[in-house]
C-alpha cells in the first residue's frame, strides 16, 4: 500500500479496528518491521529500525495507551531519555521546566511542568505525551486514536493544537474511526481496509455516508444464497436495555430488539457504537445497567456467562485468539471448552478422551476444519480454521439462539462462505440468529432484518427487502 | 538422528535447561567458595558424603525430600492456574498446626484411623489458608503473591502464640512447644533406626494423583484452561473465580499435608521453629520441574539432598550451608530466564509453547511485585 503525508498537513488515517492503521503507524516508528517496501522521508529513502532511529528523524508518536511514569513530574516526563543534567549529572530540574514551559506556549499546550502526571486528566496527560514528542524534535506527530479517551471539550482543545502545530510547518498523521472528527480535523484523507488503501480523497470532496461506506466496504462478499425467512415464536428480546462500558459511560441506551426462531438479526454500524457491551451483556459477560434479557422464555439478564449458555445461548466472540479458543489447547479439548464437564464428555469429575476424540473427529469432518487431527494445537491453525472451529463448537450445541460477533473477522474467503452458508442453515432449521458485524455487506446478505446501531442506540430497523445501503450508510454515520 | 522443532523444544525445556541451570548453580558457587579461599572440591565432596554416603545419609535425604516433594506439587499446582502461591510455607506451618491438633486430642482412636483424620485434618488447614487469597484474588483482585506472602507471617506468629504458654504448648515443658501427638498418630517408620517413615511413600503416590487431577479430571481442565486464557475461560462460562479459590484451595492442601506429615512422620511435636524454609525452597523446585509432577520427583530429591548435605559440608569443611542458597538461586534465575541460558550456550531458539510458559510464570513475579 501506498500512503504519502505532506508537511503544514493533517492526514487522517480512517478504518476500522483490524484495518491496518495501527500496525503501518508502528512500521513507520520503527515498532514494527517492514516486509518490503521503502519509506521515504522529506525526499530520501530512510531505514526505521527502531523507534530511536524515527526520533532522530523527527518522527513522534503518541500511543492510544500512554506511555508516562504516573509518579514523575511533566518535566520529568518530557525530558525522559534526553534529560537536561547540571555538570555533576544530576538533572537540572528548573532548566527542564522552563523548557517545557515554553515549548507548551508556543503550541498552546497548557499543562503545569511541576504538576505530577497521575494528579492530571487524560485530556492533560495527552498533552503531555505530545509535548514530549516534540521536546524530542518530531515534526511528523503520529495521534493513534488520539480522541478515543477525550471529553467533548478535550477533543476541542486537541483540534486547536493540532491546528497550531501544522500551521508552524509540520505534518500529522490522526488515526481514528470517527468519522465526523475526520472531516472537521482532516486536509486530506486515506481509508484503509483489510490492510489495503481503499480510497485517499479530502473532507471537502467526501461526507460522513461515503466515508462510512468505504470503511465498511463495498460488496467484496460473495453473494449468500438464502431462501425466504420463516420467523416463528420470539426466543431473545431485549427490552430496554441498557448498559454501561468499562468506564462507566453509557454504551448501550435503552434498546429493546427481538430474535425469532427462524431469522437472522443482523445488527450494522460502525465500531465502537456499543456492539461489544451489548454482545457481552446478552452473553452474561458484562452485568446491565437496566432492562431486561429474555431468552427462550427465561429471563437471563443478571444470569452468569454459565447458565446464559444452558439456557440455550452459542456465543461465537468477536476477539477469536483472546476469548474464541484457548491456543495452547488441542482442538478437542477446545470442540468441547463449554461442555467439557458433562456427559458424554466427562463420568463424575473424570474426563472422557474417547468420547472427546470422537466427536471432535466428527465435527472436524461436519465443519471442514482443516487439522493434522484432534490433537494438534488450536494455535497453530489457521484463522480460518480457528474460526470453523468456533462455530462448529457453538453450533455442536444446538443452542436455541446463537450470537454470533464478527464472525469471519480476519478469515479468508473461503471459510468466510462456509460460515455464512452454515448460518442459513442453521436459521432452516428453525435457530434464531443474532448476527453483530461491522462489515456492512455481511449483515446485508445475510441478515433478513437489520438493526443500525449508533452510539449505543438503535437508529432504525429493516426488513431485508427495504434495506437500502445508502441510507444504512447514513444512518451508521449519525446523519439521520 | 533429526529431531523436528516441537521436539527440540520440548527436550530443552525439560532436560537440557533444568540440567544447565543446575551445573551452572554449582559453577556460580564454587566461585564463591574459592573467594572465600576454600576448595570448593572438598565442599562439594563432603555435600555429596553428608548427602548420600555417609552412614544413615541417604536415608535422612529421603526425609528431607518428602516435604519438598507435597510443596512442589502444591506450587506446581499454582502455577498450572497462572496463581504464584508464595504462601506454601504458611499453609505447611497450618498443616502442621492441624495436624497436631488432631494427634494431641483424638486419644484412644487406632493408627489406621487417627493417621488418616490427622493428615485429612492437616490438609484442611492449608485449604483454609490458601483459599483466603484465592478468594481475595477473586473477588477483590488482590494479588496472590502480596497475600500469600503477608499470610506467611501471620501464620508464623499464630504459631508463636499457640506453642509460647498458648493455648497449644505443652505445660510439662519449659521450651515453647506442643505436646508430643498420640504415639498411635506417629507414622511408621520404614527403616529401622532411621527417621525415614511411611510419608515417602505417601509423597512418591501423591505425584500420580495430582498428575491425575491436572490432566484427566474436568477440575484440571479448568485449571489449566484459567491459566491459558481467563478471556476464553469466561466467554465458555467458566467461573473463573471459583476456579481460582479452588486452585488455591488444592494447593494450599497439599503443602497442609506436607506440614501434617512432617509432624507425624518426623518430629511428632510443633517445636518454635517448626521449618526453615521448605515452603520457600519449593518454589524453586516447581520451577526446576517446570510444573511437571512427574518432575517434581527428581528435583525434590535434588533439594532434599543439598539440604541434608549442607550440614555436613559446614561441619567438614567450615563452608557455610548458606552456599546451597547460591545454588538455587541460580537455578532460578536460570530456569526464570531461559533465554540466559540460551544466550550463554548459543543455543537458537525454538519458539514453540512449552517455553512461552515459564516466562508467563516469571512475569507474574516480576511485574507484580
């Protein structure tokens, strides 16, 4: 792929998480290693092995996760790894923040160089991190998802010094998912997606819908055969749900959906828009924060991830290597991870490996899974198969509703058919279907109803046959 | 003969590294027997003499190994989990509170009896001791390591304060002590006019058992399963809280029974100072045997030899026993940092799972305390 930056410039990098955004950012800093390809840097080819090598270059870049010494002062902080030390080496504290102090009124970072940074907000802190950079002499300032932990107001503070920074010359990568931050903040823009450049344009020639449509994707799917849903009784609903994030904000509010027998929900929208909190919530994971959980009748709300699961709930997770499979595990042993301490799997306390060996032998026949046999490692497969396993695990137990997140999230064509193909089926044979993905065609040919969620609501719903990708595009934006 | 990559890596993680960490743990310390102007051939002659060939040496070893062998297994246990229980050697001094407690009150009952109820009753008090922090750990987040080991000193002094004119000490004696258990209590002994006793064999059965429960019981799947991947565990609807207070739980049993059997077996009594050290040793040897229970075997042996030995190598040749300590904790430090060795020898490396796992086990240590 091929990305270029100009000085006095904000360049926004725009995808999805998993696009490839951060990981191009950390070869550029030297974090990561190159296949091929050159960088070139104010006119010459240069090599980036190591962040050092893009310091010195006077290329700075502030991580989503701070990279501070709570206990330190901002001086201190700043002047970390280059520090301004008296004769005798001890470091000359009042030269440090006189400084800093400056460097922070000519950009108009205010922050007070004495203060401690665990006393300071993450808005501060950021500033910090920035100034930092440029104590260092970075000119090209690399922001990965710079607003995701801001306040509104914080993100405002943020634009102006973005915006006093490039008008002193220099130039800024802003990676991110906001779309509407992109077009207020951006001179030119570049959406990535499954690592490849999928259009470079500018705010004034794009809007939020095309923007939205291009980071989701254009029909790159192949198209799903499917017949006519046959919708039968309720068997999840959610009424008026609401739940929170890790802190503490609001990420689902009030939505209220229902699962039949019969059909795929799908629900569409960008990431980040309360999919996850609701995924977790329904599958016992994450506690609501009011509203109710039904399934199959029973009500599961404050249920643990345990009895969701007797309940009749197939939960195939987003994140597959953290919380799908167990990578040190042999495939069996992961066929069976939710039913491992039951008949016919276990006597009293006392594991049955034949009868584990066998059933995973034949889900790896049902399901395609392409291993040397049971035993081997489940890490060492491939995504693809990693995920057939997954799905064959969560669709072993003929649950009577299966929520399925981002279920072909990096995984390659092929597979990508087989589970959608093994969804429909399930669907015929009467399962409800409850499908959460951030790739807009997926949900598009797949689902017979759509759901958009933005900022933890849901927008609109569709039937199948109204869903409009323009108008879904839009309302996935916030334009509605 | 060629040896694929799995198998290379696996045969260094379990023999080439634990075998290297030992010899360069002698290497370090004759070092520093030869800066203390001794021959550290002589030191280490007379810790082999006091270790195995002197008279009713061999023996004495053995005893010495039977504590390492239960407290290895109880750490390994942890470690199977991802839990560091630094804490075996309070729950071996509660084991061997326990069990005293059974061997002085449950009079008249037979040895096949009481024995069993005393080492049941030593178990428990190691239960008790480690599922405190396992539940700490589980509903509050607070750290395993932190607990454990503050629970370490409470457990020293609750000792103090039961054999030192407490409710516990023996009134005929003028030393801080408890009274001797019932004589049917006493554990036989296997050797006549040794102190080697029935708890050997106890130990060598117990390595199986816990090989069982790890990785053939649905209880060790969970164990093992919490200790890969807590995100993958949840997300299955494993409780991984009850799994972690259970882990800790079986653990802390283990080193129970190793206190409740070092009364029976060994000293009959709860003297002031009951252990030096074997909680901590094993650590140490869970590290050596990589976790392994199998393992567990040979490097409790190893311990208990070095520990029986370090005696007669000070009487012999003025040497303090403290140069073990040198020795293990090199063999930590080696077993800890596997690439060290690696580096040291050129060896490449093998990146395959077996190794990953140590240095998770050493993260642990060194990032959280």
């Amino acid at each position: 792929m091929d990305l270029t930056v100009d000085w006095g410039q904000v360049h926004a990098l725009l995808g999805e998480n998993g696009a490839g955004k951060s990981t191009l950012m950390n070869v550029v800093y030297g974090l990561v290693r190159a296949d091929e390809g050159e960088i070139v840097f104010d006119g010459n080819p240069v090599h980036i092995g190591s962040p050092q090598d893009a310091i010195k270059l006077g290329i700075g870049m502030v991580h989503q996760h701070f990279m501070l010494i709570p206990p330190l002062t901002v001086a201190e902080n700043v002047i970390l790894g280059n520090e301004i030390a008296t004769g005798a080496g001890v470091v000359d504290q009042a030269r440090a923040r006189a400084r800093v102090a400056e460097l922070s009124k000519k950009y108009g970072l205010e922050v007070d160089p004495a203060a401690r940074v665990e006393d300071l907000s993450v808005g501060i802190q950021q500033r910090v991190e920035i100034l930092k950079a440029l104590y260092r002499g970075a000119r090209l300032l690399i922001l990965d998802e710079p607003t995701a932990v801001l306040t509104p107001q914080e993100v405002r503070g943020l634009f102006d010094v973005v915006h006093a920074l490039v008008k002193d010359g220099a130039a800024i990568i802003f990676i991110t998912h906001k779309l509407a931050e992109v077009i207020e903040v951006a001179d030119q823009i570049t959406v990535m997606r499954r690592g490849k450049v999928v259009a470079t344009t500018t705010p004034k020639e794009s809007n939020q819908a095309e923007l939205a449509r291009l980071m989701v994707g254009r029909s790159v799917l192949l198209r799903v055969e499917k017949g006519e849903a046959k919708p039968g009784a309720v068997l999840l609903a959610l009424k008026e749900l609401s739940v929170q994030d890790d802190r503490h904000q609001l990420a689902v509010d009030n939505v209220s959906l229902e699962v039949r027998s019969g059909e795929i929900l799908g629900i569409a929208g960008v990431e980040g828009n309360g999919q996850n909190e609701l995924v977790e919530a329904i599958a016992g994971l994450r506690m609501p924060r009011s509203g109710t959980i039904r399934l199959g009748g029973r009500d599961i709300t404050h249920a643990s991830t345990h009895s969701t699961l007797e309940a009749g709930l197939g939960f195939i997770p987003a994140d597959r290597h953290r919380m799908g499979i167990v990578l040190e595990l042999p495939v069996a042993d992961n066929l069976v991870l939710s039913r491992f301490d039951r008949r016919p799997f276990a006597r009293w306390i006392v594991r049955a490996f034949d009868a584990v060996r066998d059933y995973a032998a034949k889900m790896i026949k049902t399901f395609d899974i392409r291993t040397q046999g049971p035993d081997q490692l489940a890490g060492s497969l491939s995504g693809g198969n990693q995920q057939k396993l997954v799905v064959a695990r969560e669709i072993g137990t003929q649950p009577k509703v299966l929520l399925a997140s981002q279920p072909t999230r990096g995984v390659d064509v092929g597979s990508i058919e087989f589970i959608h193909r093994r969804l429909i089926e399930e669907r015929d044979n009467g399962m409800g279907v409850l499908l959460v993905s951030s790739e807009l065609d997926e949900v598009l040919s797949l689902a017979d109803r759509v759901a958009v969620v933005y900022r933890g609501r849901v927008v609109a719903t569709f039937e199948q046959k109204e869903a409009d990708r323009d108008r879904i595009g839009l309302l996935m934006a916030g334009a509605a | 003969m060629k040896l694929d990559r799995a198998m290379r890596a696996r045969l260094f993680a379990a023999v080439v590294l634990p075998l290297v960490s030992v010899l360069c743990g002698f290497a370090v310390a004759s070092v520093a027997v030869l800066l203390t102007g001794s021959d550290p051939l002589a030191a280490f002659t007379a810790l082999f003499q006091g270790a195995f060939t002197n008279e009713r040496a061999f023996p004495e070893t053995l005893v010495a190994t039977v504590p390492y062998i239960f407290l290895g297994l109880a750490v390994a246990l942890g470690f199977k989990a991802g839990l560091f229980n630094i804490g075996a050697e309070g729950q071996f001094y509660l084991g061997a509170i326990f069990g005293v407690l059974a061997g002085t009150s449950l009079h008249g009952l037979p040895g096949i009896v009481e024995i069993p109820l005393a080492l049941a009753f030593g178990m428990l008090g190691g239960f008790i001791w480690a599922a405190v922090p396992g539940l700490l750990k589980a509903r509050f987040g607070a750290h395993e390591v932190i607990t454990t080991i503050m629970l370490n000193y409470v457990a020293f002094q609750l000792t103090d304060f039961l054999i030192n004119k407490g409710p516990m000490s023996d009134p005929h004696s003028t030393a801080p002590r408890t009274q001797f258990i019932d004589p049917g209590a006493q554990l036989p002994v296997l050797l006549a006019d040794t102190r080697l006793h029935l708890g050997l064999i106890l130990a060598i059965l117990a390595v199986p058992v816990v090989w069982f429960l790890i990785e053939r019981t649905t209880i060790g799947f969970r164990i093992r399963t919490v200790g890969f991947s807590q995100g993958a565990a949840r997300a299955a609807g494993i409780s991984v809280a009850w799994t972690l207070v259970i882990t800790m739980g079986i653990s802390g049993a283990l080193a129970g029974l190793a206190g409740a059997d070092e009364i029976l077996g060994v000293s009959h009594y709860m003297p002031a100072s009951f252990s030096v050290g074997y909680g901590f040793d094993s650590i140490a040897v869970a590290l050596l045997a990589r976790s392994n229970p199998w393992a567990i075997l040979p490097s409790a042996f190893l311990f208990g030899a070095m520990r029986n030995g370090a005696a007669f190598m000070q009487l012999e040749t003025q040497v303090s026993s403290d140069l073990i300590s040198i020795v293990q904790a090199i063999v930590i430090m080696f077993v800890a940092a596997p690439a060290l060795v690696r580096w040291i020898f050129r060896l490449r490396e093998v990146p395959v799972g077996g190794i990953a796992i140590t240095q998770r086990e050493t993260a642990g240590v060194t990032s959280e305390t």
